[in-house]
C-alpha cells in the first residue's frame, strides 16, 4: 500500500499548499482573484520550504518519506527504534519521547503508524495546540491516533492551514459530525491505498517473495511482532 498512500498524502498537502482549496471556492463563486494565492494564511507556498513530521516509518511513512524528500522537503521520522537509522529520504529519525519537540517544527504532520495502546490518542488536543500557525495535518493510519473534535476546533480557529483525514475512529464518519464543517478540511472515504495496482500485482509479488523466503529459510517480510501490536 505504500506507494498509493504516500501519493494520497503527497496530494493532500500539495492540494492546501497550492491553494487548490481556495481555487475551488473561486471557481464556485465564479470569481477571478489571484488574492488568496498571493497574500494571508493561504498564500501559496513550495514542499520545498516545509519540514515534514512522518509519524511512524514502516513501509507506508519510508514510502512518503521518499517522495517529500524528492520534492526537497526535510523530512523528519519518529520511529520505536531510531536504533534503526533512517529510512531512504529522511534526514533523521527520533524516539516517541521527541514527539512534542518535533511537533513544535513541522509545517506538515502526516500520520502513519499503526493502531496500538501506544498511538491510541497520539495527536491529543494540547499537541494539536502546539502546533505551528499554518501546519497542515495529514492521517492516512486510523482514526483513533488523532483527536477529532480537537482538531476540528483547531480549524474552525483558522490557525492551522488544513487537515487531510482518510480515517476516522467512526465509519463511516456520521452526520453532523463537526469534521464535515471543519474550515480547510479535505474528507475522504478511507480510499487512500485504492490502486489498480494494488492486491494482485503487489501482493502477488510479496507473497512469491515470503513463500521463497520461507522456503530457502530466509527471513521473512512483514513478520508481525504480537508484544508490539502490529
């Protein structure tokens, strides 16, 4: 799922960082106005300028990593084992104990990390409320990592930039929900990882990969650690 998840959360950021929200308006409204690209909270800026915060780096953050970086973000991972290094277009890696300091420097946050009693609730109110003035937040992981009603207060606020929400602890999201009205608010039905490509050639490929592996005694590929959840 990684390549199709990170092009979601690469499109997502650039759809508020070009101002595509705001393109959208005008064109409903038909007004011409190069206004809202070139002045105030939504003036246009380049992926080059940002500081990614990938929130877990397996294989759906490495992938998003990669395509940042390519784009010349510095991207930023928080990962269990920083041991580990970095994955392939990070610049570094840090320990869940350096979240919130991390947090504090983003201009784009994208969560990643899988659903466990260690991320449930990560994004909590008072890290939203650290964030910077104009930081975009992106979760292609699950919905339960981020606090919703948080985030939508924060807005409604206007200090945040937008939000990108794939997931959400409820789905489908229901009516009435305050997401649904959030200012900046980019909603959509848990697609990201949709792909052509996908289930049969990708998976195909793994599993023929693992069965060799397993096979000729090698070790295998997305071996689930039951202590870690995931």
């Amino acid at each position: 799922m990684g390549p199709s998840v990170a092009e979601y959360a690469l499109g997502a950021v650039l759809y508020f960082l070009r101002g595509i929200d705001a393109a959208i308006e005008l064109q409903r409204e038909g007004e011409w106005s190069k206004e809202p690209f070139t002045v105030g909270p939504r003036a246009v800026r380049e992926v080059c300028e940002c500081r990614v915060l990938v929130i877990g780096t397996g294989g759906l953050g490495a992938a998003i990593g990669q395509r940042f970086a390519a784009l010349g973000a510095a991207c930023v991972g928080v990962r269990r084992h920083p041991n580990l290094g970095p994955p392939p277009g990070f610049s570094r890696v840090v320990g869940p104990e350096a979240l919130d300091e991390e947090l504090r420097l983003a201009d784009v946050v994208v969560l990643a990390a899988p659903l466990t009693p260690d991320t449930q609730g990560l994004l909590t109110a008072s890290r939203i409320d650290c964030l910077r003035d104009g930081a975009i937040v992106v979760n292609v992981a699950r919905g339960a990592l981020v606090d919703e009603t948080a985030l939508a207060e924060a807005l409604r606020g206007r200090r945040l930039r937008g939000a990108a929400l794939d997931v959400f602890q409820d789905e489908p999201l229901p009516a009435g929900h305050p997401l649904w009205r959030a200012p900046a608010m980019l909603i959509t039905p848990h697609v990201a990882a949709i792909s052509p490509r996908l289930f049969w050639p990708r998976a195909l490929d793994l599993f023929l990969d693992n069965w060799e592996r397993y096979r000729t005694g090698a070790p295998l590929r997305n071996v689930v650690d039951k202590d870690a959840g995931y």
